[in-house]
C-alpha cells in the first residue's frame, strides 16, 4: 500500500467543493483533445505578445542562427512543466499552496510578490500590443481597445463556467496556427533551418548571448509553473471522481500519463510556434536588413512592405488571439498565487460569491494592466523588468518544486522518476546561468 501518512490532509472535503462548483460533475473524457487541458493551455499561452515580440527579435537580429534554441528548450521547458502538474495533481494544492504548508513564509511571500509584479508588468504590456496590432489592423483608438480587451478577458474568466472557459481557451490556441502559416507562406531556405536546428551556432557576442537568454527566461518562466499546477487541481475539483493522488493511489497510472501527454503535446506546439516565429522574421526582417525589432506590433508592421499584406494580417492576428488566451492565464496565475498563500477559496470553477477575494485579484490585476497604458510607462523598460523579476523568481522557485516533487511529505509515493529528476535539475541549472549570464550582461 502507498504510503500516505505523511502527505497533507486536502483543504476541503469533496462535498464541500462540489457544492461550489459552477460544474461539478465532468463526463468521462476520451479521445486526444479531451486528454488536452492544463498544458496545452499553458504552453500556448507562454507564446503571448511579449513571447512573440522576443522570438521576432532573435529571428531578425540572428536569421537562423536561433532555430537550436527552441529545439533545446523543449525537453527543459517539458520537465519542469511535468513536474509543476504533478505536484498539483498528487497533492490537490498548487504550487503556492504547498509552499505556504511546507516551506517558510518568508519564501513563499517573496516568491508570490515578485511573481505578481512580473505577471501585471506582462499583462499590462501584452493588452497595450493587442491593441496596437488590432489598430494596424482596422485603425481607430488604441486605448479603448486596451480597455475593451481587458474588460473582455476578465468577464469571461470571472462569469463563464470553468468547463466552458476552459473550452474557449483550448480552442484559442489554434490562433497560433497563424504563425505557422507566415512561416510557410513565406520563401524559407529550409536546409538552412534544419542544420541551424539540429547544429547550434553559439557565438560569446554580447548581443548573441543575451537574446538567447531572453528566450530561455522567456519561454521557461513563473506564472506557467503556477498556472498549470492549480488549474490541475482546478481540472481534479470538475471531476467528482478524482482525488488527490495521495489520496486515491489507484487513480495515478492514468492521471500521470495524461498530464504527460498533455503537457510534452502542448510544450511542443508553444515551442513549434515559437520556432516559426524565429523562422518567418529570420526569412523577411533579417533577409532584408531590419535586425532591430522591440514589439510584436512593430515586427508585424515591419512584414507589410516586406512579405505582403495578407503575411502582415496573419501575424497581426495572431497577436490578438493569443492575447486573448495570455491576459486570462497571467491574471488567473496572480489569482491562484496569491489566494493559496493567503488560505483563500481559489479556483474558476467556484462561482463568484464563493471565491470573492480570488475573484477581485483577477479584476485588479486586470485594472492595473490597464493603468500601465495610460501612465507613459515605456513599454520596452517594463519588459525588461518584467523579466528580471521573472529570472529573479524562477530560479529558487524551481529550485524549491524539485525539493517539493521528491518530498514524500507532499508527493507521498508519488516522488518523481530518476529521469525526470534529472531533466528538472537541468532545467533548474540552465536558468540559473541564464539569470547569472542576464546580470552579466548588464
């Protein structure tokens, strides 16, 4: 029999969650897209407009020379992915909610601080290249389609059931399909790509090594931790059946094989995306001399002289669909942060008067992204302290999920594989480098 007389009591009963659920009972779920949820949802949403305006960056400046990056990311990024679902989905409690059980209060308040700082400087800067690329798009006023964006996004997260959000979000992810096609429509030396994929060209420049650890600090980053371990218990709460691993031992072949699956599916297609973005700038902008790209807006703009406008309306499209899918998970992950560290009820699947505080955090963070348009903060400066913070935070957060995944006092039995082990370590590692190499650089 597993052991289980260490791993923590759940904060509430069944009945308790199930009376508060906006959908208590989920039907048995077959095929693939139904096994697809949490990771595909975050590893989409890591492709957000900031995400794009890095990728975009590295494809002019560099062409190809960055296509090995996101081919070695992916095993890392899939790991530590693996490793934040299944603390979720053995224990029953996010990320936050194990470190406030665990592990001092001091580190769990510094880590949330810094994550929810990062997470609305992102948000704030993602609403504002929404808005500009729906402006390049059709014209008219920037800031009301800041407000109109955001005011959207929170409505839906706020009053749409989680069944029915999390459907709308798994079918937003297809927006990314846009860059995709750029990438194909496009002229692509594809024997270029694939030795620059497979042979990596590392240069010490300064420049070089500095966008590629703004990949890296990119595409492995906090509130995907967050999000994806809490919306794991979210998916557990939907289904009257689950319990926590620890809990229900019987349940955890299939549990695991499915966040498994769910989570290398959808680290692969944010990576897939991303490769594409490199490729489709590194084919127009590079090719033609413009190496310089600070936006996602200004990189789509820059592709209408160049590769035609139908290319520039793809590109600007999918700015807006992914955001529509980024702002929710990046206010989401503030929500379920915050609300586990301070013992509030958490979780979208609660209707509003059963989960006020949580509620409000969104529709906060969501204001204050707002008010970051409106108050001439450069947009440029904030992402770059938006990613310091998240370089900051990443590497003793992760360190602490690699201490938390093998301790049989949250894991029970279920500590992870030797070579997941492995893979979250180096994972861990590399993004301690990284952050070591972007102070550095300086």
């Amino acid at each position: 029999m597993p052991n289980t007389e260490h791993a923590p009591a759940p904060r509430e009963g069944l009945s308790a969650r199930i009376h508060t659920a906006r959908n208590p009972a989920a039907p048995p779920r077959k095929g693939l897209w139904a096994l697809l949820g949490p990771g595909l949802i975050t590893g989409a949403s890591d492709d957000d407009p900031s995400g794009i305006a890095t990728y975009s960056q590295a494809g002019a400046a560099f062409g190809y020379a960055m296509c090995w990056v996101m081919l070695f990311c992916y095993p890392l990024m899939a790991a530590i992915q693996e490793i934040s679902a299944r603390i979720g989905r053995v224990s029953g409690t996010g990320i936050a909610g194990n470190i406030r059980d665990h592990y001092p209060r001091a580190l769990l308040y510094f880590i949330v601080a810094l994550l929810l700082v990062a997470n609305i400087i992102n948000l704030g800067a993602d609403l504002g290249a929404m808005a500009d690329a729906l402006r390049l798009l059709i014209g008219g006023p920037g800031w009301l389609y800041v407000v109109g964006f955001a005011v959207g996004c929170a409505v839906l997260e706020v009053f749409s059931s989680y069944a029915n959000y999390v459907h709308v979000l798994k079918w937003g992810c297809a927006t990314l399909f846009t860059y995709v096609a750029v990438a194909l429509v496009v002229h692509v030396p594809w024997g270029t790509v694939a030795y620059n994929t497979f042979v990596p060209n590392f240069s010490l420049a300064t420049d070089y090594v500095t966008t590629v650890v703004a990949v890296l600090g990119t595409t492995i980053t906090p509130y995907c931790f967050f999000w994806q371990s809490s919306t794991e218990v979210e998916d557990m709460r939907a289904d009257a059946a689950a319990e926590p691993l620890t809990a229900a031992p019987a349940q955890a072949a299939e549990a695991i094989f499915r966040i498994r699956l769910d989570t290398y599916v959808g680290m692969g297609y944010s990576n897939l995306i991303s490769f594409s973005i490199i490729v489709a700038t590194a084919a127009t902008l590079h090719a033609n001399g413009i190496t310089d790209i600070q936006t996602s807006s200004q990189a789509a703009e820059a592709l209408r002289p160049i590769a035609g406008a139908a290319t520039f309306a793809l590109f600007a499209i999918g700015i807006i669909g992914i955001g529509l899918l980024a702002v929710p998970v990046l206010a989401g992950s503030c929500a379920y942060a915050l609300g586990e560290a301070l013992g509030w009820p958490t979780g979208l699947g609660r209707l509003p008067r059963d989960a006020r505080a949580f509620y409000a955090t969104i529709v906060v963070s969501t204001l204050i992204g707002i008010g970051f348009n409106f108050v001439g903060i450069d947009p440029i400066k904030a992402l770059f302290w938006s990613a310091v913070l998240n370089g900051v935070v990443a590497v003793p957060l992760m360190a602490v999920m690699m201490v938390m995944a093998m301790a049989p006092k949250v894991m029970g039995d279920f500590v992870l594989p030797r070579a997941l082990w492995v893979m979250g370590w180096l994972s861990t590692g590399v993004m301690a480098v990284a952050v070591v190499i972007m102070f550095a650089t300086w």
